[in-house]
C-alpha cells in the first residue's frame, strides 16, 4: 500500500503558533518537508556571517518585522510579505535590528546528486536579486485561479493564485503541492477530505491527488 493511502487526512500547520516557541536569535523550526523541498521559520534578529550554499537556492519571504540581506549582487531590504530567492553560490547573510521572523523554502535532499548541478561561486556582477512584493502582485490579479508565478527555485515554482468562488479540481503527479493561505479564508477539498485554511495556515498535498480549492469571498494562496 501507497504512502499516500495510508495517509487519511491533511495535516495543517499554523506557521504563527509554531513561530511563537522561537526565542533565541537564527533558531529555526521545519515545518513540513514537500518531496525534497523544506519549509521552515526562523528568528532573524541580529546579523549573520557571510556564507554561501553550494547545492541549493533559498527563498526568504518576511513574515514579520524588517530584514536585510547583503550579498556580491547588491542589497535588499524586506518588510512583510515581500520575497527573494538567494541563488546557489551566491554569499550572503541576513540581518534584522527587530525580532523578525521568516519562511525560508529550501531544496535540502539530493539535490547535490543532480547531475552535478552545483554552484561553487556567483561572481560579483554577475546577476542581481529580484523583490517580488506579495500584496502588490495580489492586487493586480483580475482573474481567479490562474496563477501567477512569483519566484523559481531548483525545480519548484512558487506561484500566487486567488481564489474566489470555487475553483477547477487539479492533481500533479511529479510533485506534491504545497497550500499555503496568505491572506482571507479557503476550503480544500480533496480524495483527503475537507480542510479549511486561514491566514498563516498552510497544508501539503501529496503528488497523485486530486484537490480543488475554493472561497465564498476572496482569498490570496501560495
């Protein structure tokens, strides 16, 4: 018997709730791991030593409070809801004066097994690091359910969608497919069963299953 059979609910994770147990300054909590992709929360508060990652790209997006990353490609500050993705190789380090705290996607298995797919260096001028503001590209969505896409990494897309009534039922069979509730109120229904979705509250879907999302106002989802 599958995985996926076994498995008969949908676990929801508040990444809120679990953030609160954070006290001490670059402590970090998984959230959930999606095939070989991590989600996580870290405490950002204080500064960083410069480092790089030679295997994989990291995806920062702010949650609360105020960040800086400083990298051989420039500067950026991020206030909440805003992202960027730290290519592999790239040196960097991030920093907060605030108790800031951030979701930090990250491919953590095999991915150095990918064809030799690593970076050692990004050299200074090479490239530069896109902002992308989840709000503003919110706003300028006219159509439900046709989503967006904010950032790559590795082989992920993180797209933005807006749900609004109830959407088309959907299945990826290469990757499961993480929900994440970003702004209003959602339900997910699936093979799974029924789970609803609030700010902060996020599920994965395993690859093979089908799922729709729906919303009786409006909602925002990653």
């Amino acid at each position: 018997m599958s995985d996926v059979k076994k498995k008969k609910t949908l676990e929801k994770i508040n990444y809120g709730q679990e953030a609160a147990q954070l006290t001490d300054p670059f402590t970090m909590i998984d959230l959930t791991q999606m095939d070989d992709l991590s989600l996580s929360v870290f405490l950002c508060q204080g500064t960083m030593p410069f480092h790089r990652h030679l295997d994989q790209d990291e995806l920062f997006m702010v949650h609360s409070g105020t960040i800086s990353i400083e990298s051989d490609w420039g500067n950026l500050v991020l206030r909440p809801g805003e992202l960027t993705v730290v290519p592999k190789g790239l040196s960097h380090r991030s920093s907060s004066l605030v108790r800031s705290l951030v979701l930090l996607f990250q491919p953590r298995l095999i991915v150095n097994r990918r064809n030799g797919d690593r970076r050692l260096f990004a050299l200074k001028g090479e490239g530069s690091m896109e902002k992308v503001s989840v709000p503003a590209m919110g706003r300028q969505i006219s159509a439900p359910f046709r989503p967006i896409l904010l950032a790559h990494m590795d082989t992920y897309a993180l797209n933005l969608v807006l749900c609004r009534g109830a959407g088309p039922w959907c299945r990826t069979d290469r990757q499961s497919s993480l929900i994440l509730c970003y702004d209003g109120q959602l339900i997910l229904d699936s093979e799974l069963g029924r789970v609803s979705l609030q700010d902060g509250e996020l599920v994965v879907v395993p690859k093979g299953i089908t799922f729709r999302l729906s919303s009786s106002e409006q909602a925002l989802v990653l």
